[in-house]
C-alpha cells in the first residue's frame, strides 16, 4: 500500500518532468480560436450580433450556442 509520502513522491516527480519539458513550438499568431466561454464573455445581453474577425475559427460548441440564441455572426477584416 502506498502512503501519503509516497503518492507526494510520484505526484512531484510528474511535475518536476512537465515543469522542465520544453514548450511546444508556435509558428505565429495564427488565426484567432473563439471559444463558448469567448462568446459568453463578449455579448452583453440582448445583442443579436456578434462581430468576429474573417479569418477566425468557432468552436462547434461555441455556434452551437450562438444559434441557439439567435445571434448572426458577422465577419470583419
């Protein structure tokens, strides 16, 4: 049986091999992701539009709710 000392050991050495890993590499900004919670933050209540860049990616979730509520999505440069 493993006792509480033991699980610290394991939960730290974890952290210790996540924590000094190198990060993944970007290749730029890239195109804006909106999430559901990007949504629900940026629509005071009772809008109907929402304005997104052109080029930005909406999380299946995140349109779903949109249209759920009636709201048009409008593309901008």
């Amino acid at each position: 049986m493993l006792t509480r000392n033991d699980v610290l050991d394991i939960v730290l050495k974890r952290l210790k091999a996540l924590l000094s890993a190198p990060a993944p590499a970007r290749s730029g900004p890239g195109r804006p992701f909106i999430s559901e919670y990007d949504v629900k933050k940026s629509l005071a209540h009772g809008e109907r539009e929402l304005r997104l860049p052109k080029d930005a990616i909406i999380s299946p979730l995140a349109l779903d709710g949109l249209a759920l509520q009636r709201i048009r999505i409008v593309r901008v440069s």
